[in-house]
C-alpha cells in the first residue's frame, strides 16, 4: 500500500500532486464546503486519478498531516497492492431503509471494512448504521462521519465519483487482505443532575423531565444560548437508553423554538437516562491517544489513518486543537499518513469488536494496512 497526500490552499494553491502516472484505486478528498464546490479545484485532481475513484465529504477542518486547516482541501491518494475498492451513493430515506440499501449496492466478496461518508444535518446516524449493521456480514467494521459545513450548520456535501452530491450518503468497500483498525474515544465530563427523557420521537427531543427541553438547554448554556444551535456542540448529551447499556454522547443539529424541541444527529429514546456534558481540556487530548491505540491493535504498523474529530472538540481546543492530532500521531508512527476531518458525528465501534455505532464529541481513528 502506498500513500500520498496533497493540498490546496487559497495562498499556495495545489501542492504536492502526484509526479508519476501510476492511476491511485482512491483518492479521499476532504475541504471547505464552497472549496469543494469549486470546478477549477476538483478539474486538478481529475488529471491525477479517474473522475469514479474521488470520493469525500465537506468538513469543519481539514486535517493535513500533523496540520489542521479551515477552508482549504486536502487529497489523500491511495495505492493498494492486493486489495480493490467499490462504491455505493444512495440519497436519504428516514429509517433502516438506506442503510440496507447501501450495504446491498456494496459487492460483500472478500469485504473487510466500509467506510461512510454522509449528509451531515438531515440524517438520522442512528437508523443508518443499524441499517448497515443489518444488511452487512457480521465480520466487516463498519467507520466513518457526518460531513460539516464549518460553524455555519447550513449545508454539507458528499463527493462521490467526483461529483458534488447532497442529501445522501457514499459509502466505500474496502476488500482483500487489507488489515483495518478502528478507535473511537470522547474524552468529556458530565455534569448536572442526571434526567430522565419524557418525550422524544426518532433523533427529536421535546421533554426532559417533563419540562420543554430547548428552554432547559438554554438555562444551562447562559450566554452560549444566543449561538444555538452550534453553541450546543459544547454542551452534548450523554444518553443512556436502557440500564446496563452502553451510553452514547449526542450532539444538537438544529433547534425548533416553536415547539422548544431539538433535533440531534442520532436517536435520543424515550425512557433514556440523559445528563449534559462538557469539556475536560486534558482528557480530550487523550482520548486521542487512546483511540489510537486501539486502532493499531488490527493494523500494527498503519500506513494510512483517517482521523475523523467532531466540530465541538475543534472549537473546545481552539489554538490547541493540533495538540489531539499530535496525540494520535504519536501513537500510530512516523510512516503513517494521516488526514481526516472535523465532523458533525462519527461512527465506529464502542470497543473493538462491537457493533458499529453513531458517536459525537469522539476522536475516532480508522488505521489501513497491508502489511
């Protein structure tokens, strides 16, 4: 396997494009929405690889190696020795539905992993990955996220097959002896008292405790309510849908102030503990590491990692925020190349072996290898 890396920037523009005429199998392309939307920008990568072999998703930052970057684009060629790669596009449906859907448009021959690229605001991450989950054979990991818009929360795009696509979802199927780790770990505190969810329906929340849930979130965020509904990125839910389930972190997509309902990137069940969360500087950064290392336990010596980290974690470490892309380098080595992007959610196991699951607020690690 072979990786290279090259990246736009409005002051440098191209840089590092490939030099020899060897065709990549993939090449993953993460940026600024409108840089992806560009003709001229994506026209480039079309004299360096097939226009069917481009695929990625509009961020809220790009990771470039040991750099993360707002409104610029990064490619990430791929060479893979013994092992292929195919593709799957299908535009949202609102339940299991898609994702059965797009696990039987994949070829399930001597399928290792699939990755997920999908619409960031209008899916319910919950229902697609248990309907991958339900359409995919029991032995294939499932990684992947929920593209950004930057702050702005407005649009996402998919790039499938070098097209510009919204309100869907591409996903990649990698096959053969391709040895493939996955990690995914948040890092937050809870706090406040622990609440019980009255009244929700899918991935919308109306009651906490019998009480609207908008105006409760709203007294806990004091001055961040003004910047609902991105300012809720730093205060996600920690929901735990049945006793002795594992919990899982939710974060607000959009906000109704006519019903007082918020509507998050996964299921928030009826009957479900909840409690709010918030950050821990130091644990963020470790988390990191340890998703790392949970992702070499299958690719021992990575030669590519996609590093997939939610927008509220960027927007917590600020200045810093290269600290937890140093933390998960350290980890993986100095042959790996990494690149990734801040999400509007992830999805990975809980714990190697587990089912797939929709996470936010996690730094989740996919590491590839060959050897």
């Amino acid at each position: 396997m072979k990786a290279l890396q090259a990246s736009w920037t409005s002051t440098e523009g191209w840089r590092n494009l490939p030099t020899d005429s060897t065709v990549p199998d993939l090449v993953l392309v993460f940026g600024g929405r409108a840089e992806l939307e560009r003709p001229d920008l994506m026209a480039a990568l079309g004299t360096h690889a097939p226009q069917d072999r481009i695929h990625g998703c509009s961020t809220g930052g790009e990771i470039e190696g040991a750099h993360v970057n707002d409104n610029s684009v990064v490619a990430n060629f791929l060479w893979f020795d013994g092992s292929r790669v195919s593709f799957a596009f299908c535009e949202l449906e609102p339940d299991e539905a898609l994702g059965r859907k797009l696990a039987s448009r994949l070829d399930h021959s001597d399928l290792v992993h699939v990755l997920v690229l999908s619409d960031g605001l209008k899916v319910n991450g919950s229902a697609l990955v248990r309907g991958l989950r339900d359409g995919l054979p029991a032995n294939v990991t499932v990684s992947g996220g929920l593209s950004g818009d930057g702050p702005a929360m407005k649009d996402t795009i998919v790039f499938h097959r070098g097209e510009v696509r919204r309100n869907g979802v591409a996903v990649i199927g990698f096959h053969g002896k391709l040895k493939v780790g996955v990690g995914s770990v948040g890092g937050w505190d809870s706090f406040g008292p622990a609440r019980r969810i009255t009244r929700a329906e899918g991935s919308t929340l109306y009651e906490l405790d019998g009480e609207p849930a908008l105006a409760l979130y709203k007294r806990y965020l004091g001055e961040h309510a003004a910047g609902l509904p991105s300012s809720a990125l730093l205060f996600p839910l920690l929901v735990t849908p049945r006793e002795g389930e594992a919990p899982v972190v939710r974060t607000v997509l959009t906000v109704d102030e006519a019903t007082g309902s918020m509507t998050f990137a996964g299921d928030v069940p009826a009957g479900s503990a909840a409690q709010l969360m918030r950050a821990n500087f130091e644990r963020i950064v470790e988390a990191g590491e340890t998703a790392a290392a949970t992702a070499r336990i299958e690719a021992s010596t990575p030669e590519f990692a996609l590093l997939i980290s939610c927008v509220g974690r960027k927007w917590i470490l600020k200045q810093r925020v290269e600290d937890e892309v140093d933390a998960v380098r350290s980890i993986l080595g100095e042959q790996a190349v990494t690149s990734g992007f801040y999400s509007y959610g992830e999805l990975a196991p809980c714990v190697s072996g587990a089912p797939c699951q929709l996470h936010n607020q996690t730094m989740t690690v996919t590491t590839f290898s060959e050897h």
